[in-house]
C-alpha cells in the first residue's frame, strides 16, 4: 500500500488558516488518488477542487498533478524592500 505526505496550501481544503499536513493513502493500489482518498484526508475537498486538481482528466489524482496544485496554491513569499 502507498502513502504520501503533502502540504497542500487550499486554504479551502483546511480548516486552519496555516498550511496543514495530511497523508493521502492509496488504499486501492491504483498508483493515483480517487476523490474518496483525498476527501478522507481533506474532508473539505469539493469535486470541482478534484475536478481542477485532475489534469488529466484521469479520476484520480497523480502524485505530479498533488505536486502542481500545491505549487500553484501556495502563498507567495513576502520580499522586503530594502
């Protein structure tokens, strides 16, 4: 069985405002992540937030695709003006 950690930065998926992290479980094998194991780590995940996520349009979400959406919500780091 496969598991992974990740940080995802949807502040919609947490119910805190900080990151938070989850571990997402492949508990079918599948090599990907159905709407059902995401939810069980993100219970607040919607399907259009999967939908969005997916790419591919495959049904499940890859470990790359859980990669760009983390990068793509992430909060940008703050520079200061010197």
């Amino acid at each position: 069985m496969k598991k992974i950690a990740l940080t995802l930065g949807m502040a919609s998926l947490m119910a805190a405002p900080t990151f938070a992290q989850a571990v997402i479980e492949d508990t079918d094998g599948s090599g990907g992540y159905s709407f059902a194991e995401v939810a069980t780590a993100y219970p607040n995940i919607t399907d259009a937030m999967f939908v969005t996520m997916d790419l591919d349009a495959s049904g499940e979400i890859s470990a790359e695709e859980l990669e760009i959406a983390m990068a793509a919500t992430e909060a940008p780091t703050e520079q200061s003006d010197m």
